[in-house]
C-alpha cells in the first residue's frame, strides 16, 4: 500500500499546500480520501483524473470536500475522456447527505439545482458504521467520530497493511478500536494541547500520540495541522506520548504502508 500526502493543510489551504487530500494506491487500484481546496490539481501532478477507482469523504467541511465539484466538471465536460463517465460512474462513499450537499455546491442557481444530478457521473454510497466495504484490494471500515457534523473515520486494509485515518474528531472512544495494531495511524492534529479547547472538534499532539500509543501502532503521521499551529510544537507533544516513529506530513510525501519498516520514499520526511 502506497499513501501520497497531496494535501494536509488544517481547516483550510496553508502558504506550503492544499487543505485535506490523500491517495491510497495498492494493486494497480487508487482510492483518494477528502478532496480539500488544492488537493484536485495535487493530484494531477500524480495521476490523471479519471485513473480513481473511488472515493472516500470523511465528512463535508470544505477543507475535505469543496474540489468535488470541480471534479465533476472534469467528468462531464471533458472534451475526450479515456472512457465514458456516464458508462462508467465513479463510486463516492461519504456522508448521508453527500449526494445532495454536492448538488448544492454545483448548482449555480436554486432553479439549477432542481434538476441537478450528479449520479449521471458518480455513483454515490452513504457510509455505514461498521460495515466494510470493497473497492479493489481495500477493505474499509467506517466509525463514527466526535465532530461537529456527521464525520467517520477510516480503517483501510489489504492483504498486506493496515492504515487508520481518523478524519477531524475530538478523543472519542472509537478512535482505539479504529487504530488498534494498524501499521500507520494517520491522524489529525490541529492544535496544541491546552484545557480549555473546545470538546468534540479536533486532537492535540498529545491526544494524537496518546491514541497511538495506547493503539499499538506501527508508525504515526500528523495531519490537519492549522496554519497557524506550531507544527513543532505538536510534534513534540506527540513523542512525548508515542515511542515509535512520528512525522508531520507535507504534501508531496510517500510512503510505503506495506514494508516491514514503513518507509518514507518521497517528499521530505522527518
């Protein structure tokens, strides 16, 4: 299994990348995870457009989801696509509200939005807590996690690796059951710690590294960083609770899931 960082921004792009973007690769099968701002014309830079076999929403705040339509465009307007995008939809597995929500956001008007329809190119799925679902080689596991809104996390397996993502949430119980024993806990770390944040919005380092510690986990990778966090500071919050190797993501990082050691084989690394 093959993880690209295309975008790992915190709540919203930052001066160095784009908000929320992950691709998964094992097999010859690509699965992107969250489509922030910028993470569509990342993942050019890697793949052409209609090279995905899925996609993966954890939920639908913009700086997951809001280069979904421009996706769409893509599909339905491109002048000579590799195949047909209506004979060949492309799966979206994401929140109960998905399909409605994107129609929404491709609208132009609330009259365009009365006969919009974006199932004429994507084929979509309403996740369910703890139903596994396949798409190629990977087996997928939603939970429900503690944001704002209707927001899961993943756990994605092959025959090989293991890789949890914890989406945005704050410490919940679920999240032990999501990364126990997995290779790569990729998980979110917006802030510092501090007493007074808010409940059930997002994880410190310190809760970040507590959960892969207590989780087992081979590797730990800190994610959704805001701008204005220290990134250092959350890193060092997060060693100071987990033994093993810890990196903070930037976009354009690779690293190889399903080796005995997870390797770093691109982007800079830590």
């Amino acid at each position: 299994m093959l993880l690209t960082i295309l975008g790992c921004s915190g709540s919203l792009p930052g001066p160095h990348g784009p908000a929320s973007g992950y691709l998964v690769e094992a097999d010859g099968c690509r699965l992107a995870i969250e489509l922030g701002s910028g993470v569509l014309a990342a993942l050019q830079a890697h793949h052409d457009l209609f090279s995905l076999d899925g996609l993966l929403f954890s939920h639908l705040h913009p700086d997951h989801c809001s280069d979904f339509t421009t996706l769409a465009v893509t599909r339905r307007y491109h002048t000579h696509p590799p195949y047909d995008p209506r004979e060949h939809r492309l799966p979206v597995h994401g929140p109960s509200e998905s399909a409605d929500r994107f129609a929404r956001a491709y609208a132009e008007t609330a009259d365009e939005f009365l006969t919009t329809d974006l199932s004429d190119v994507f084929e979509f799925h309403s996740l369910q807590e703890d139903v596994v679902t396949t798409i190629g080689p990977f087996e997928i596991t939603a939970v429900r996690v503690d944001h704002p809104t209707e927001a899961y996390g993943f756990r994605i397996a092959t025959k090989t690796a293991t890789l949890a993502y914890t989406g945005d949430t704050g410490p919940c119980d679920a999240l032990l059951g999501l990364a126990e024993g997995v290779d790569v806990l990729l998980s979110e770390a917006t802030w510092t710690h501090a007493d007074d944040r808010p409940p059930g919005r997002h994880l410190s380092g310190v809760q970040a590294g507590r959960l892969a510690a207590d989780a087992g986990v081979g590797r730990l990778l800190l994610t959704h960083i805001a701008p204005w966090t220290d990134r250092d500071a959350v890193l060092a919050e997060a060693r100071g609770r987990f033994t093993g190797p810890v990196d903070v993501v930037a976009a354009g990082d690779r690293y190889a899931v399903d080796e005995p050691v997870v390797r770093v084989i691109g982007g800079h690394g830590n």
